[in-house]
C-alpha cells in the first residue's frame, strides 16, 4: 500500500499551488525609516538647487548692473569729448574706440543672460521632477503644491505662474529682452558712428545703424528661440502633465 501524504508535507502544498503562483512574491511595505532617508536626500538636492538658482539668478544681475552702468559712463564720456574736441578730429576715432568697447561687452553680457535663463528653467524643470517625488512619497501632499509636480514644459510654464497663464508679457519683461534692445541701440550708433567718422551721409548712418540693431535683435531672439526648443527636445520628463500635447506634435 502506498503512502499518502501528510496535510503538513511542503510536497503535497507545492501540489496543490499552481505553477504560475509559486514565482509570485508578496509585494513588501518599504519601512519608515527608509522612505524618511529618501524624503531627506530629495530635500537637500532640492535645496541645493534652490541655492545654485539664487547664485546665478544674483551673479547675472550683477553683470547686468555693470554692463549699463559702463554705457551710461560710455554715453556720458562721449558726450564731454565731443565738447572738449568740439565734435572733431580725434573725436570719431575715440566715440567708435567707446563704442565698440561697449558693444563687445555688451554681447559677452547678453551670451551670460541667455545661458542664464535657460539654466533657471532647467533648475524649474529639476525641481518640479522633485516635487514629483514627494507625491510618489506621499500622494496627499500633491493637492498642497501650487507649483507642478510635472517636469514637462507645460509642468515648467505652470510652475513660472501658476496663478494665471502668462504668454508675450514673459518674454518683454524678461532681463534677455531688456539686454537685447539696449545692445542692438549701441550696435546701432557703433555702426553709424563708424560711417559718419569714414566720410558717408548722415541719412546712411542713420539707416545702416537702425538696420544693424534690427539684425542684432532678430539674431538674439532667434539664437534664443532655437536654444528654447533643442533645451526641450532633448529633455524626457519623468512625469508629463495629463492632457498635454507633446512637444514634436506643436
């Protein structure tokens, strides 16, 4: 006679469970103390950013300071060289020198800006994954952010105002375009500075230096334009915001 099988033979359980549960593992509650190191480690990374967006946010507005402060300083001394030299002789070699000083630095200064702003959006975009962390910790906190939880452009435009949608005001508030129309002014009188001190008319110099500022601003605001979308173009958020088109579908 054979043997049958006690209830407590682990054979005879393993039988009766089939083949496709015994690989299934029961999922395990992460502890306290582990989700309390993770929430740590995001908060100092968190403040972190913070505090690298508040020093470049600071060291760019410095270098602004100091660019208009030197085309006052430009202007001003122009203006008493041209009373000293009564607007001849030397004075066309010594307003271009100025100028073209002032234009060089200007566009050292407007390159910093622009790489400036795109480096805050990216400390945005950093901190809104951030923040998508937080509620993948504790989903209550989600309704509490009034900032995006989402790291996409949309999640970016929402964060920069989320009380209402901001469009055009953005860009002709910014510090890029307060730059870009006092530097394209200054590329404008360097230009017709140079044609009137070479001998050509004034209507020339007038012209030639409104059409090199004009030149001057499409090329920054196109260089921005195109940063803007090669920025977002290689950037794959890790939580999209529900609803939004896609970038390549725009």
């Amino acid at each position: 006679m054979s043997e049958r099988s006690s209830p407590a033979d682990p054979a005879a359980e393993d039988a009766r469970v089939p083949a496709s549960e015994q690989g299934r593992t029961t999922p395990t509650t992460e502890s306290d103390a582990v989700l309390g190191r993770r929430a740590q480690i995001l908060a100092t990374e968190h403040w972190g950013l913070l505090a690298a967006r508040s020093t470049a946010q600071s060291e760019v507005l410095t270098r602004i300071t100091i660019f208009l402060t030197l085309v006052s300083a430009g202007l001003v001394t122009i203006g008493l060289l041209g009373q000293a030299s009564g607007f001849t002789g030397w004075f066309g070699g010594a307003s271009i020198a100025i100028l073209a000083f002032l234009c060089l630095i200007g566009f050292m200064t407007q390159v910093r800006v622009m790489n400036v702003s795109e480096e805050d959006m990216m400390y945005v975009v950093a901190m809104n994954r951030l923040r998508g962390a937080y509620v993948d910790l504790d989903p209550h906190v989600e309704e509490i952010f009034l900032a995006s939880t989402y790291d996409d452009q949309e999640g970016m435009k929402l964060t920069c105002s989320f009380l209402r949608r901001r469009s055009v005001s953005i860009l002709l508030g910014s510090s890029v375009m307060l730059l870009i129309v006092v530097n394209a002014c200054v590329t404008g009188l360097f230009i017709g500075s140079a044609i009137i001190a070479g001998g050509g008319v004034f209507g020339w110099a007038v012209g030639l230096g409104i059409a090199a500022g004009g030149v001057f601003a499409a090329g920054f605001m196109t260089f921005g334009g195109v940063g803007f979308r090669s920025a977002w173009k290689h950037h794959v958020p890790r939580r999209g915001t529900p609803g939004a088109t896609p970038p390549s579908l725009r």
